[in-house]
C-alpha cells in the first residue's frame, strides 16, 4: 500500500497517536487503498465538519462585534479549498500523501490532494484524541487565515473612509488613543477611539491596534451618519 512516514506526521501534527492505523488511513489515497472505504475519503468527509466547527468558534471568540452575515463570509474564505491546501503545503502535509504511481509521475498533485490530507487528518486527531488535540493543532494554523479573511475587504475600510472625509470636509486627519489595553502580549487586545478637531466618538475594542482602530472608525462613521449598519450586519454607506 505504500509508504506511510507517520513519524512525519505526528511531528507535523504535533501529537502521537495511540492507535496508528487511523493515521495510516487518514494518509491514504484511493488509488492505493483496497477499496474506497479503507482510504481517507471518510475522514475527510468528517474532517471537513470539524474543521468547519473549529474555525466558527475561533471566528466567534475572535471577533466579538461581527455578526452572521459576516461571520459566514469570513468563514467561508478560511474553510475553502485553497486555503486548507495552502495549509497543508505550508506545513508539509501534502508530501505525505500515499498514493498510486501514477499519480506520483506528475511533478505536483493536485492542489485538492492537499486540502483532502488536511481534513483526513483533523478527522483522525479527533478519533484518537478528541478536541483538544484538533484545537491544539488547528488554532495556530487557522487563526492567521481567519484574521486575513476578515481584513481582506468583505467590509469597508473604515479608517480610509474617515480620514478622506475628514481632510475634506474639516481640513484635518482623524487621530487615534489608545484608552485601554488587555490581555498577554502575545495576544493583547485594545480599546481605541478616533478624535477629531476636538471630537471624540465611541471607543471600541479590538483584537490588534489594526482592528480597534477599524471599529473606532466605523463608530465615529454611524455617528457622522456616513454609514449605517442592516440587521445582517453590513455597513452601508447612506446617500449623504
């Protein structure tokens, strides 16, 4: 069937499985497995949930102030097919796959091959170690994904707005304070308002400077009346 390295793997995965044939499998492509029911295809099915599962509450835990709507869409970008395979690449997954020989004649699989590892085995993490091996795995990977889906323009860029109609309008750029900061340094959060020409407006949390500076943005945005927020949780900018 193959050559499995699953001391690779458990390297990768960080984790040493009690029982090693849910790795093997998790590793298995159908072109080398006995039948499609001893290759990863079930794990990946399963997997594919999990994951799904792990990124909704890291997105939840992250982003306290967004709702569904736009949850979903950050979602969406993290769980898909390109970034699990840009994953599994990055982290050297896709070399592991055991698969026919004639598949190996290429000079690269498929970038699905890639994603299908991942999910496989978040599957097998979670058979043989439950949620805290997948959390333990999956959260240094998935959080930079998440982070860059939710700044990568599915909202507006509320600093930018700010500051064009600030300079426009009132002849001056908006400044930002920090008023208050939690949280280790590794992973600290603040609490940011903007001010300008002597106004200040509604301070908001964040994950990253970056991000309280977005939110106090959009605030000082609602109270100005260049936008508002649907009930599905998007900024519209209004007619003004």
């Amino acid at each position: 069937m193959g050559d499995y390295n699953t001391d690779e793997a458990q390297r990768i995965l960080g984790y040493t499985f009690k029982e090693i044939e849910i790795l093997r499998r998790s590793m298995r492509h159908a072109s080398v497995a006995e039948s499609r029911l001893e290759s990863n295809e079930r794990l990946e099915f399963l997997g594919d949930a999990i994951l799904g599962m792990v990124v909704c509450e890291r997105i939840f835990e992250l982003f306290p102030h967004l709702l569904e709507g736009e949850m979903t869409k950050i979602k969406s970008l993290a769980v898909s097919r390109s970034t699990c395979a840009e994953i599994a690449i990055e982290i050297g997954l896709d070399k592991l796959i055991v698969v026919g020989k004639g598949m190996r004649t290429h000079k690269a699989l498929p970038q699905s091959l890639a994603a299908a590892i991942l999910e496989s085995v978040i599957a097998a993490l979670y058979i043989d170690g439950g949620m805290l091996a997948v959390r333990a795995f999956l959260h240094p990977l998935i959080d930079p994904a998440i982070v860059a889906a939710e700044e990568s323009g599915h909202q507006h860029n509320f600093k930018s707005m700010l500051q064009q109609h600030a300079q426009q309008s009132l002849g001056v750029a908006p400044s930002y304070r920090i008023l208050d900061e939690k949280g280790p340094d590794h992973a600290k959060a603040f609490r940011i308002a903007v001010d300008i020409k002597g106004q200040e407006f509604e301070a908001n949390w964040g994950q990253s400077k970056k991000e309280a500076e977005q939110q106090a943005a959009r605030a000082a945005l609602e109270t100005l009346g260049l936008i508002e927020t649907n009930t599905d949780g998007h900024s519209i900018v209004t007619e003004d």
